[in-house]
C-alpha cells in the first residue's frame, strides 16, 4: 500500500484542528493555521478575511462542540497546494466545504476555503 501523501495529511490535521473550538482557544494556534493571505466564503455568505476568522473562532465558547464531518479527501494540486473537500454537520446545519492549503515557509496553511450549505437528500 503507498504511504500517505505527507502534504494531504498536513491539511487534514489542519482542517480538523480548525473545525475544534478548542483551537480557538489558542489565538497563536489559529494564527499558525492560517496562511498571512487568508480568505473565506462562510454559509453564511459572508467574505472573511485573516483578521476576522481569527477573532471569530477565538471568541467561540469554550462549551462549543467540532463539527462532524464527513467524506474528507485530498489531492495535490502542485508540491505547494493541496485541496480538501468535504462535508460538514452541526446542529443540524449541512455544509460542503473546499479548502486550499499552501505550504509556506516550510509550515501548510489554510490559504482559502469556502463553505456551501444545502439540505437533507431529498427521495
């Protein structure tokens, strides 16, 4: 079997890192994750920049609980890009997500991601 691509393993420890309010907790850590060109489309529709990602996730409640996901998989799109797709779940709210990751400095950061919501599989 073929060893796990390091880079895609970075950016999925990443994301996962990001999706647990207890990195909030952590500005630095939040910080360290996020590349210094950061952008996000949220479901909400809202732009996020750097700035206002990291005060989000820092001021999230301590009692917050992750997100479940779901089908996570990556590829890499050049030695210094990877992209991650996947769903998310919380409180009932369902989101695809997409996200780029660039290595920069020796270190993966999440450069951009973007969050879709959509709802139940309809029969």
């Amino acid at each position: 079997m073929p060893e796990p691509d390091p880079g895609i393993r970075a950016a999925v420890e990443g994301e996962l890192a990001l999706l647990d309010p207890r990195t909030g907790r952590s500005p630095e850590r939040v910080e360290a994750l996020l590349h210094p060109d950061f952008h996000e489309f949220g479901a909400s529709g809202r732009h996020w920049d750097r700035a206002g990602i990291i005060a989000l996730l820092t001021e999230a409640e301590a009692g917050d609980r992750p997100a479940a996901t779901t089908g996570m998989r990556g590829v890499r799109l050049a030695p210094d890009l990877v992209h991650l797709v996947y769903d998310t779940e919380l409180d009932g709210r369902l989101a695809h997500r997409s996200s780029l990751w660039r290595r920069t400095d020796g270190a993966w950061r999440l450069y951009f991601h973007q969050a879709t919501p959509f709802g139940p599989p309809t029969r």
